[in-house]
C-alpha cells in the first residue's frame, strides 16, 4: 500500500511537460501499433482523445490498484466486507484529495475534483474485485 502511494506521489511531483510527455511516449507507441494493422494514419483529433483517455486511464488504473493495496493491508482486522469497503474508499479518497492539492504545487500541474472522483471511482472498482476474488478463493478453499 505504501509502496503505491509512493508511486502515485512521483508520478504526481512531475511537471506537466514530462507528464505530458510520459503518457504521449505510450500514445505513441500504441499509435504506431494501430497503425501498421489499419494501414491508416491517426489523425491529430483521435491522438488528442485517446491520450485525455490513456491520462485518465492511468488515474482509475492506479487508484484502482491503490484499493486492492488497502484492502489487503486492512481486511484481516475488519474482516466483514460491510466495515471494509468504506474505511478502504475513505483512505484511497483521502490520499485521492491530498495529491491533487500536492499537484497545485507543481510546475504546470493542477489540482481537480473531477480527478478525485475518477480516482476514488477507480479505488471502489480495485476494493470490490479484490473481495471477490478473495470470496472466490475462500470458498474454494472451504470445498
């Protein structure tokens, strides 16, 4: 869990160039992959969109991963689902709320609640299929 936020804090200290030109340098590279198969060129309108998705698909994403980290870190000591998922969403939509207003901070960085929200979105989505697949196992290994 820690180890994730720390990740999550890094990517949030870089300036909004090297971001910027971090999450291009993937659209690129999945850009030229659509390309040889289509045998089309992309145009400067579907890069633009896709990459607003690849940077938003990386909040969900590591949010996402964030919940999993938390629930795990936390579960054996509130054990039922009902106590798990709101302490674990309030951690994920705390530290969600501390790293936007970190990113105010940061050269050509914003702090923004609509990121908050996907992020904590993200987080719920990680903490619920973390307790189903551990539901899952459990009652595997009670068979």
């Amino acid at each position: 869990m820690v180890l994730v936020m720390i990740g999550i804090f890094i990517f949030s200290m870089m300036p909004g160039e090297q971001s910027g030109d971090t999450s291009r340098g993937f659209l690129m590279s999945i850009a030229h992959l659509v390309e040889g198969i289509s045998h089309k060129d992309l145009n400067a309108d579907t890069l633009e969109a896709w990459h607003h998705i690849i940077r938003k698909g990386a909040h969900f994403t590591e949010y996402a991963i964030l919940g999993m980290t938390v629930v795990y870190a936390f579960g054996e000591r509130l054990k039922k689902a009902a106590r798990i998922i709101p302490v674990a969403l309030a951690i994920c939509a705390f530290y969600a709320a501390t790293d936007e207003f970190h990113q105010t901070f940061v050269d050509m960085r914003v702090g923004s609640v609509s990121d908050v929200l996907l992020d904590s979105v993200g987080a719920l989505t990680g903490i619920v299929i973390f307790l189903l697949i551990t539901r899952k196992k459990r009652a595997k290994l009670r068979e």
